[in-house]
C-alpha cells in the first residue's frame, strides 16, 4: 500500500510542548519519518523556532520575537505551559534542529513565517541547512510565496512548498511555472480533485496540512499522490497505517 511521509507538524505537539527539543524528541520515538517547525528572526539576528509573532502564548515571557534579544529568550520557559513536566524548555535555534535531523536521519519541513525581515531570513536558512549539510533532507514552505521563489532562486537545490488554507485553482500549475516550487502543502480541507490532478500534471508534491482525525488520513493515505501529511498526532497516524497494511 502507499505510504505517505508522516512529518510531527511542530514536533509531537499533541503531547509536548510545541517547537521544542522535547516535541522534536518525542516525534523522532515515535517513528515520524520528519519534522515541521517554524523559525523567526530576533532581533540579534539568531534564526529560533517559534510559531508565534509574539512570545506571550507559548512562554512565561512577554514581547515580540524580531524585538527581543536572542540572550533574553534563552532564560524564558517555553514548557511549563504545555505541562509541569516540561518546565524549564528553552527555545531552539534552527540549527540545533538541523544537527537533529541529520544525526537521526530524518526530515525536516522549515516553515518561514511573513515577516518584515523575509529577505535576512532567506539567506540565514539557506546557510544553516547547508553547513549542517542538510539541503537534500528539507523543504522550505511559507504563506508568503513571494519568499519561496527568492529562495529557489538564491539555492535551487532546496525544496520549496507553497503553503495555502483554501483553494488555489491549478494549485499545481501556479506551484511550478508561478513560484518555482516543488510542492504544495494546502489546507486538510482544501485537497479537491481538481487540486490533485493539477499537481500531479505538473510533478508536484501534496503535503496536507493539519491532519489529526485518523478517517480523515486514512482516506487521504489511499490517494497515491499524497507524498506526506503533517499532524500533530504522528504515533496515531503511523498506528493507522499499521492498521491498513495487516
């Protein structure tokens, strides 16, 4: 049977704290085959992983990511608010991610978030992933398109994928011959028909985004052209695909 790429949409995050060591940690124990994460600049220049614009959700702290100093977001806690287990969790920086993934031979989805310094953030990602020697195991996705073919255009040899929430009509032909890019990562509920046929005309890769209810991807797993989900349940989806392989 097919079998989509199961990538831990911000780490295990269903269980541990987002965008931490201790969600990627718990994702790679329970066999998701990559990562997804997101990744800012602070103020200092550092690229971090955090989904946020702002800090206030997911830690004791308060402030904007590209305003505050990479020393000052080292000593807030970013677990105590998940659960008490998780007190203490410091903030990663991508390349202690991509040291991760390389050691555990997984792969990594670097989402960029739209932001103001987009063009300082392109270059830093692009180098981080090919010091750490990791450019054939990532894909680069944003809502900001515009980013993903400057960065097509800086390193070609990074997979990029456009990152939409409803639907894009020739989702795939616009992902191709628009953006440059090598995929496309829409909305659960933006996978139609049309959508599919368009990306496989174009040789398009589809992830689907958030796919949590088990139905749901097991429909989706049956699609050959799905190449990857991204969940926030990865040991439940890999549990699905147990289940449909007896």
């Amino acid at each position: 049977m097919h079998k989509p790429l199961i990538y831990a949409h911000r780490g295990a995050s269903k269980v541990a704290p987002e965008n931490t060591m201790s969600a990627f940690e718990l994702a790679y124990d329970m066999k998701a085959d990559g990562l997804e994460l997101d990744v800012q600049l602070t103020k200092d220049g550092h690229v971090v992983v955090v989904h946020d614009d702002t800090v206030d959700r997911t830690s004791n702290g308060k402030g904007v990511v590209e305003e505050l100093y990479y020393d000052d977001l080292k000593k807030l806690d970013f677990g105590s608010w998940k659960d008490n287990q998780y007190v203490g969790e410091s903030i990663p920086l991508l390349k202690d991610i991509c040291k991760f993934v390389k050691d555990k031979n997984m792969l990594l989805n670097i989402e960029i978030k739209p932001t103001m310094k987009s063009s300082e953030i392109e270059e830093k990602v692009i180098d981080i992933c090919k010091s750490f020697d990791v450019v054939d195991l990532v894909v680069v996705s944003s809502f900001n398109h515009y980013c993903l073919k400057s960065i097509k255009k800086q390193c070609k040899e990074i997979d990029t994928a456009i990152l939409y929430q409803s639907g894009i009509i020739k989702a795939g032909r616009y992902a191709r011959h628009t953006v440059k890019a090598d995929g496309i990562h829409p909305h659960k509920h933006a996978i139609v028909a049309e959508c599919v046929r368009s990306a496989v005309k174009n040789g398009i890769k589809i992830r689907p985004w958030t796919v949590d209810n088990v139905n749901l991807f097991k429909k989706l797993a049956k699609v050959k052209y799905i190449t990857g989900v991204i969940t926030n349940k990865p040991d439940a989806m890999i549990n699905a695909l147990d289940e449909m392989n007896k």
